[in-house]
C-alpha cells in the first residue's frame, strides 16, 4: 500500500495511505510541529486501517491560516479534509493542541466522528501553569521559537533520553524553529488561551474515548486527563509512568501498544457490521 502526498487546493499538506474501502484513523499534531511527529510509532498502528496525517494551517507545509487561528478554524480544517476525501467519518487521534482540535471537531461535526484518542492535552490550568503558559507565548511574541524551544525539550523528554537522541531531539527542535515567527507566536496563543471552549460542555462526547498522558507531564497531568475522561460518556483513561510530555516519542513501543489496542475494538464493530 503506497503512500501519496498531496497539497490540497485550500493549502493543506496531508499524506494518506490506504485504499479508500477501510476505517479513517487521521492523526493531528501538537503545536509547533508536523505531520512527521507521528513517524516513531510502531508500524502496527497503521496497517489495519486507512490513515491520513497532515500539517495544520501555519506549520510544516500546509499553508497560514486564511483567517486569525482559533479551534473552529482548525477544526473546520479537519473536517474539510476528511470530506475531501470522501470518508463520512473517522477516528480522530490528537495530540497536545492536537487533542483539542479533535475535542472541538466533537463538539461541532458529533456525526463526522467515530472515536477519539486524545494525547497529553490541557483540561482547565491551575493559576500557576496558565501563568506559566502565559508567559511562554510573551516570549515568542518577543523573540520568536529559539527562546522557547529549549526550556519545551526539557518539559518533553527525560534528561536520559535528551542525552542518548541528541539527533532525534535536534530534528523536533528544527521542526520548532523553522515555524514562522508571527504565526507561532499567534497560534500559541490558541494552545494557551482557548482550551476553555471545549471544558464543561454542553453535550458530553459519546463516541468511544481513550486518554492517555504521562505521570510527569505538568502541562497536561493526569488530573486534566481525569477531568477530559469525565466529559466523555464512553472513555478509556491511560497514565503512562515515568514520561513527559513526549512520551508517544520517548517510548513509542508502549504507546503505539495502547493505541492499537483501543483502535482494534473499531476493527471488530466493522466484522459485526459485514
């Protein structure tokens, strides 16, 4: 099964493998990053279904936002792309900013939508990480990604791991410093400030749920993990011990585990279905 890569018309970036006859699991990157984030994962993860991974609007190679960023943009971006493709619905996997794309997209396109797994993202911040937040995105309105990139390396990954994937960890601090300065500083803003729009809603997801994060994550502990699972009617909630915030990075092997264990339950509703 071959991989294709495509520019849409409306300056999206994506890569779909598939044939266009299974269940559409796309994967949505965190902030600040692409579509290659995703590439660590075991092989395992993808071979059971279509797959499409792809660059947010300001990032990678997908174009700058048509209009100032927000989760209905990206939202609206997502859903865009599944309909381009002729898929009715997906399972939607997002990680960090990612996860509240997806939690938006639930909130807006409930019909468009099969499962949700949900990555080390934000419920509510305490005052003392909003604070935290806050003053990150002050930074790189002033100075751009380099004077954020190496304090999100060390919120990331382990010491240990730093020191034994100098290379790998170079490559994600690239993919952070060549993102637009304006942009970044602009859709940080969003990651800081609009997780509010998806908290206490109205109407709690009810598609088959996974969340999943890292013991040691302080940005997206596990209490805002808890918080996100209760707000789901139908959820899985997965603390990984000993990982940042990069943990699907830092040990792929487990976590791709834990994704394909939740994503076979899909494969056995469709056996039902024939």
């Amino acid at each position: 099964m071959s991989t294709k890569k495509y520019l849409r018309p409306n300056g999206t970036y994506f890569e779909f493998t598939g044939n266009l006859n299974k269940k559409l699991v796309v994967f949505t990157h965190g902030f600040g990053l692409n579509y290659q984030m995703w590439q660590w994962l075991p092989p395992t993860v993808y071979n059971k279904f279509d797959i499409l991974k792809y660059d947010l609007y300001g990032h990678g190679k997908s174009i700058a936002p048509p209009c100032p960023p927000s989760l209905e943009l990206f939202a609206k971006q997502l859903a865009e792309l599944i309909n381009y493709l002729g898929y009715e619905k997906a399972i939607l996997v997002g990680f960090s900013l990612g996860g509240m794309i997806i939690r938006k997209f639930a909130n807006i396109f409930e019909n468009n939508l099969e499962g949700l797994i949900i990555l080390n993202s934000p419920h509510k911040r305490n005052p003392e990480q909003q604070i935290s937040i806050e003053t990150r995105v002050k930074q790189a309105a002033d100075q751009g990604p380099k004077s954020t990139v190496d304090d999100a390396i060390k919120r990331w990954f382990s010491d240990e791991y730093i020191s034994k994937n100098q290379e790998k960890v170079q490559l994600i601090k690239n993919w952070i410093l060549n993102n637009n300065p304006t942009l970044y500083s602009k859709i940080y803003k969003v990651l800081a400030q609009d997780v509010n729009e998806i908290i206490n809603p109205e109407k709690k997801i009810s598609c088959p749920t996974l969340v999943v994060t890292g013991d040691k994550d302080f940005g997206n502990n596990p209490d805002m993990s808890k918080r996100i699972c209760d707000e789901c009617l139908n959820s899985k909630l997965v603390i990984m011990k000993n990982l940042k915030h990069m943990g699907l990075v830092e040990d792929s092997i487990q976590f791709g585990k834990i994704l394909e264990s939740f994503l076979d339950q899909f494969l056995e509703i469709e056996k039902k279905i024939i």
